[in-house]
C-alpha cells in the first residue's frame, strides 16, 4: 500500500472512531502523517492521527468514552487496556486494536480542569505497509 491510499484508510477509521463516540463536537483538522518503519526495511511506513473531538461537556466526555467501550468490540476492536490514565487527573484511557483492520488506537477522555477544557483525544496509528518502492516515500511526512 502507498502512502495516499494508507492516509485514506487511517482517516476512514478515524471517522468510524468518531461515529462510535455517539456525540457531536468539533474535530481538530490535521490529517495523517506517514513514518518509515526503517528498522524492517526502507520501504515500510506506518500512519500516525492524533486528533481530538472538542467544544464538548463534562458529561459528553463520559458518554463517548461509554460508547465506544461498547462499540469497539462490536466493531472488530480488541480493547487492551481500560482504566485510568497515569497522570495527576486519572483521566479514563481505552487501548484497543483492530488486526484485520492493522491499526491500534488509544482512546482518553478529558474532563474539564484546571488547565483546558474536556475533550476525547485519538491516536489512531496503522502497523507498518509496504510501499511499492522506497522512492514512494521520498517527501512523505
């Protein structure tokens, strides 16, 4: 897989992430980004996106985080970890993977503190592909 298709794909998902949420915000804009897997080969990349849903309540937090507890592993997501983050606020944190999918996310849900304003924060990142040629990633980020 090329870069764009791989790009195209991460963002298909991401959406999908979204809808599972189950409630209405603003996203953040930036796309994916691509990185070389180099320590397996020179034409190997994975897809990295951050991303956030944001302008959303206390209570908006919590129910997305419900939702896509329930969700993911109708949606052929692997939830590998769900807690508390390791962090001052505890905020609660969703690990999962999907491998037919080969992508894995994680999931944490900010209420309002001190410091900002609550929000559901994503980081959805694809296993490493194989480009048709290293040259297909020249210039790629």
């Amino acid at each position: 897989m090329d870069p764009d298709p791989a790009r195209t794909k991460t963002k298909q998902i991401s959406s999908r992430l979204l809808e599972m949420t189950g409630i209405k915000g603003k996203v953040t804009e930036p796309g994916p980004s691509v990185t070389r897997c180099r320590e397996y080969g020179d034409d190997l990349f994975s897809t990295d996106h951050p991303w956030s849903v944001y302008e959303i309540s206390d209570a908006q937090v919590e129910e997305g985080m419900q939702n896509l507890r329930k969700a993911l592993g109708e949606n052929g997501w692997k939830i590998t970890k769900d807690g508390k983050a390791n962090s001052q606020a505890q905020d609660p944190e969703i690990y999962a993977e999907n491998k037919a999918e080969q992508f894995a996310v994680h999931i944490t849900g900010e209420k309002k503190s001190a410091t900002g304003e609550p929000l559901i924060l994503f980081s959805v990142v694809s296993a490493c592909f194989r480009a048709a040629s290293s040259s297909a990633l020249d210039g790629e980020y």
